[in-house]
C-alpha cells in the first residue's frame, strides 16, 4: 500500500479519498492476508527494548503501522520498512518523551511507556488516541507500572513514569486488558527479579510479543494462558522473528465472501486464532474448511440468523462484531449481538441502516433484523472496524455505495481494494473535493 495523504489542500480546495464499490457480486478465488496489523504494533516496540538490530518480516503496509514508525524514529531509533520485511536498528534511541501528534492518532502508541519506562527508566508519553468505541483507560496500564515501583503521573494530557529501578511484581490485569498485558510484559522483560500478570490476556498477539521477547533473550513463561511470568534479564539482543498472519483481516474478507454468497479460500491464515467465528458461519449455514494454512468458505443458499456475545479470546472478537453486524443484516430470522468489551462499538449501526438495515441498539446489544437485500447509499467509516462493516454491507448490497473517511479503514487493511478486486469484487479508490461543510465539520 502506498503512502496516501488522505486529507490535502489543492488551490485552497481539500482533496479526500472514498471507495466506490457497486455491490452485488459474489466474490470467489483466494486472497493472502497480510501480517497482524495489532501483532507489528506490539513486536515493532518491543524490539527497540534492545540496543542492537532486529529484522521483522510479514509487518503489513499499513498506516498504523507506519505512524508508529514514524513516532519510533522521533525517538531515535532507525527503522527501514520494505516489501514486508523491517529492519529496526534501536542502537540510538535516545528519547524519553514522545511526540504528541503522532500519539493522538491510535491507541497502540502508549506501548512506548513501557518501551521508555523499560529502557530509559524514563517515559513521557501523550495519552492515546484511536478510534472512539469505549473507555479504554490506561490506567490499567500505569498501575502496573507503579506495582514495578515506577513514580506515575498525569498532567497536560501527558503520562510521565520515572523509576530508579524497576522490581518483579505480581499484577492483577483487570479485564484481561491485551494492552496491559504488552505494555507490562515489554516492561518486565527489563525488570530485577520475577513478574507475575495474573488474569493475563490470551490473545494470538500477546504470545508474538512474548516469542519475540524471548528471542531477544527476555525469560517469560505462560503466554497464552492467563498468568505469565517474566524473569527480568539485564539487557536484550536482536532478533529476527515472522509476525503471525492478521486473524481480523482473515476473518474480515471471510465475512465479507458469506455475505455476498461467494466461495473463498483465505490463504497464510491460522484457523486456530478465529475458531469462534469459523463456529458461527457453520451454525448460520455456511461450509467451512479448515487448512494448516487457510480457511475456505462457501455461502450457497439462505444463512440463518445467529446471536453472538463478544469475549476476549478465544472467544468471539469484538473487532469482528461490526462486519458480523453487517453479515447479519442480511441473514434470515432476527440476530443479537451482545458487545461485552466496548460500550461505544455501535456507531456503525446508523451507516447500515442507511443502506437499509434493519438494526437496532438495545443497551449492550444490537438487535437485526436480517432483510432479503441491503441497497448502496453514501456512508462513512466512523472507526477501523466501522469501516469493515460498510466495505461488507456495500459488497453485498444492490447497487452503489461510496464510503467516506477511508483513512480509518487504511489504520488496519493493506490494500483493501486490490484484494477485493482479485475476488471480483467492484471497488475503485477515487479522489474528490471535499464540500466546505465537511471541512468545517472535520476541523
């Protein structure tokens, strides 16, 4: 994926890009999903805990991705990113305090606290932006730094954590926070004596940065389960490490190949990391397969409507719950999606009911009504996963919907519209100016 200015003036007009994609299609053939987006994020960090070289191969071409590159170099380190493959030379990171424009732009970025806190002994760091789905504090996050004797505050939207000397700890995690997790485990690695994180999120991205880490020489034990424990080392070394295939984006294009009745295989995935979802395609009517290295779908005939509770994994994503949402409104019989992670996911809800859904948000849960056919109209992708939804909704639709805000879309897929065109689907990248009243409305 190139490098795109989503927002630009020419001649004192702003330029903005949207997807134009005429629904309908079935998409069929295969497509190879990229690198874990969530996974770079969290490997990317913890690969500057050393003063040497690392080299990480399949990290997706995405903005997230490339902004927190961006934040790292601001910092020092040296980072090269080609063709998937980077290589990160963090001899000269020197920085304790990271800048404030690139951290607003997504959450991920605060895993430099505990890069800084790790390395440095030292972190200033903004508070986080990203997308707008719910609370989700850092202040799990500084608790932990303060339970390895780190002096903690906030003031003037920063974080600042200062420690002499970092000391293993036993640390609740509350909520199985996979942020936390992370950010506490790139920390300890650096520690003086044992961490242990109990009620430790499990996900596929928190066992990554654990092998990562340990290849680096860090001593932890129990990813992927709910304690970990981490044996602070000295220093680290380099490494070379493959990122895992990204499990939302293989279970994005899966949804999207049932709700257009298509027949897709999704290649360089592990069907391990999105049983969940693979178990409600089957219960909705769908054929899976099941591969070392990729899942296949076919969609033919009606799909039966299903209900679905978020959880952390191995439970159903909430990342995957608004393009589910989207599958649903299209499915036959009446769905519950009850949403137990982010209170605030649901601002998808009101763009597909633009395009006809029948959807309605009761407390925790969207409640649908699954309807014959959905009908493209003009939407926008609110947030990342928002945006997966409406790229789902308009593929199935009839007619043509043109999507808005397709920055947030590019935080987490790299070259979406290649990939769907390689299935046949119609999705063209335009460029147009955007209506003063827009602009007004975005400042």
């Amino acid at each position: 994926m190139k490098k795109r200015a989503m927002h630009r003036r020419v001649d004192g007009e702003t330029k903005v890009e949207k997807l134009v994609i005429t629904g309908g299609r079935p998409l069929r053939g295969s497509v190879r999903v990229s690198g874990g987006k969530n996974s770079s994020l969290a490997t990317i960090t913890a690969a500057c805990l050393a003063r040497d070289v690392s080299v990480l191969e399949n990290v997706p071409h995405c903005r997230d991705v490339l902004v927190l590159k961006e934040i790292l170099e601001t910092l020092g380190a040296r980072i090269e990113l080609k063709h998937g493959r980077m290589k990160i030379d963090a001899r000269p990171l020197y920085a304790t305090s990271a800048p404030y424009d690139l951290c607003r732009r997504m959450r991920a970025s605060f895993y430099t606290a505990g890069l800084l806190l790790g390395r440095m002994r030292r972190a200033e760091v903004p508070l986080p932006g990203g997308c707008v789905i719910g609370a989700r504090p850092v202040d799990f996050h500084l608790r932990g730094f303060a339970a390895l004797g780190a002096d903690v505050t906030t003031e003037h939207g920063f974080v600042r954590a200062e420690a002499k000397r970092l000391v293993g700890t036993n640390f609740f995690v509350p909520r199985s926070s996979v942020g936390t997790t992370i950010n506490l485990m790139i920390a300890a690695s650096l520690a003086e004596g044992t961490t242990v994180l109990e009620n430790a999120a499990r996900e596929p991205e928190v066992v990554d940065t654990a092998v990562l880490l340990n290849l680096m020489g860090a001593h932890i034990k129990g990813a992927g389960t709910d304690a970990i424990s981490i044996d602070g080392v000295e220093e680290l070394h380099g490494a070379s490490y493959t990122i895992i295939p990204d499990r939302l984006e293989a279970g994005s294009y899966l949804i999207a190949a049932v709700a257009t009745g298509g027949d897709v295989l999704v290649e360089h995935t592990i069907p391990e990391h999105i049983g969940a979802l693979l178990t409600k395609f089957e219960e909705s009517g769908a054929a899976v397969e099941r591969d070392p290295d990729g899942v296949r779908v076919r969609a033919a005939g009606s799909l039966k409507a299903v209900d679905v509770d978020t959880a952390p994994y191995p439970g159903f994503a909430t990342d995957l719950h608004p393009p589910f949402a989207a599958l649903m409104s299209v499915a036959e019989g009446r769905s519950v999606i009850r949403e137990t992670v982010f209170e605030s996911r649901f601002g998808y809800v009101d763009e597909l009911k633009r395009m006809s859904a029948d959807i309605r948000v009761e407390g925790d849960a969207a409640v649908i009504n699954g309807i014959p056919k959905l009908t493209g109209a003009p939407v926008e992708a609110l947030d990342l996963r928002a945006g997966a939804a409406v790229v789902v909704a308009a593929l199935a639709a009839q007619g043509t919907s043109e999507i808005t805000a397709v920055e947030n879309i590019d935080r987490g897929y790299e070259d979406l519209e290649t990939k769907l065109t390689a299935l046949g689907a119609d999705v063209k990248r335009v460029e147009t100016t955007e209506p003063p009243q827009a602009q007004q409305r975005a400042g």
